[in-house]
C-alpha cells in the first residue's frame, strides 16, 4: 500500500473572527493546489515548538479551499491563546500539516449530523458543500454559545435541515425554542429515514449516549460514524 503524503506548510493568516464567547474562526490562505473533504482535518503547530500539535476541524467551504480555509477554535489554553495572539499579514511562525481524517461526506445519499459545542465545527464544511441531503441536530448551552446560527438559512438554501437546541437550565432558548439535550428517538424522528447515516461529534458523554439510544432504535452500527479525538500518533 503506497503511503499518503501529506504537505506541511506555512499559511497566512487573512482574518479572525469571534463566533461566540471564547471561540474564534480563523482564516488561513491556502497553499497551491489546496483541497479537502467537509469532515478532514489539519494539524497546527507553531516553528518553534514541533513537539506540541493541535488538530481542527477544517470548517469552511470545500468550494473556496483553493483560496483560503478556516478553522473555528475554543480559547481555552495556551495553545489556543497563542493562535488567538497573531495578527493578519504578520509573520506568525504557525506550521500546519493535513489534511488528514476519513470521517467525512462528500454529498452522498443522507448524513445526519449531530453535535454538541464545538462538535459543529466539520459540519459547517458539509453544510456549505450545497449537495446531497443533511440534517443537523445540533447543541449549545447557551443561545450566545450556538456556532454559525447566523449562517443556518444559508444552508437550509443548500437543502439542509437544521434544529438546534440550548442545554443549560434557564440559558433561554434558541431561535426554534427548544431546549434540553437532544435524545436519540428525537435525532431519529428529526431524520425520517432509517437508512441516514448518523455521524456523531461532541463530547464523549454525549456520543456514547445518543451511539447507543440509535442502536436500540434499529440504526445498524455501520451507518453510526463517531469522531475520536487524541491520539494521532500514526499521522507522524
């Protein structure tokens, strides 16, 4: 089996933008010949630390990635805070690898998409890709921590369907006005399709949960696709 090779390089960063308290989208200039699939992602570390990597979601558009690209990151952490520090058109030493991940869609047939927190970030990518059909379940605690809800008619005019939901007790509610976690019989009726393809990214808790509620539902594990994060040892 030939290995894959992946490129490292040194993008430019064009903007920064808050998306909500303590979470920033950052946009990079891509690299010749630069592409990807909504649900990869890209390694992050800076020149003079090669030892410390952060993976992200890539976020943006697939149909813009020969341009630019973007990653949406929690400002949590000195990693983080030292991503958050640099500024457009300067020199800021970051070093990204990738793009790397099989846990993607590329358009075909139903995704159903659910997350919590910044679980949304790859499903961004795949709402923005305007083909096939997807739906999102997505979660917050608050309504202010809710990502990209400014963007949700944008992709329902891709032909996504997406409800949201606000977990935290008396945080208010979201633009649809439900609140509390999501189930998997909710999740499962909001798809309407027992052969939709479940991909599940958020916390651990969450995932195992609503893994287990769509199997008791009759969702065969094939068509359960979960992101694991943290060991990415064999990327290197």
């Amino acid at each position: 089996m030939t290995k894959v090779i992946h490129p490292t390089f040194s993008p430019a960063l064009l903007s920064v933008r808050d998306e909500a308290p303590g979470v920033r989208t950052f946009r990079f200039a891509s690299p010749e010949g630069f592409a990807f699939t909504p649900g990869q992602f890209l390694m992050f570390h800076f020149g003079d630390d090669a030892k410390t990597w952060r993976a992200y979601s890539l976020c943006s558009s697939p149909h813009a990635a020969r341009e630019h690209f973007e990653v949406t990151v929690g400002m949590v952490g000195a990693f983080s805070e030292r991503l958050g520090a640099l500024e457009p058109g300067r020199e800021g030493g970051i070093v990204v690898r990738g793009p790397f991940g099989k846990w993607i869609w590329s358009g075909d047939g139903h995704a159903v998409l659910v997350s919590g927190g910044t679980g949304i970030t790859p499903f961004r990518a795949m709402a923005l890709l305007g083909k096939g059909k997807a739906t999102i379940c997505c979660s917050a605690k608050t309504p202010e921590t809710l990502l990209y809800k400014n963007e949700y008619d944008v992709w329902r005019k891709n032909g996504v369907n997406v409800n949201d939901r606000v977990t935290q007790p008396g945080a208010g509610t979201n633009q649809g006005g439900k609140t509390g976690r999501w189930t998997a019989a909710e999740i499962f009726a909001a798809a309407n399709d027992a052969a939709a393809v479940y991909y599940l990214c958020g916390p651990k808790a969450m995932v195992g949960e609503i893994k287990d509620g769509l199997q008791r539902l009759g969702v065969t594990p094939e068509n359960i696709k979960t992101e694991n994060w943290g060991d990415y040892t064999e990327l290197f």
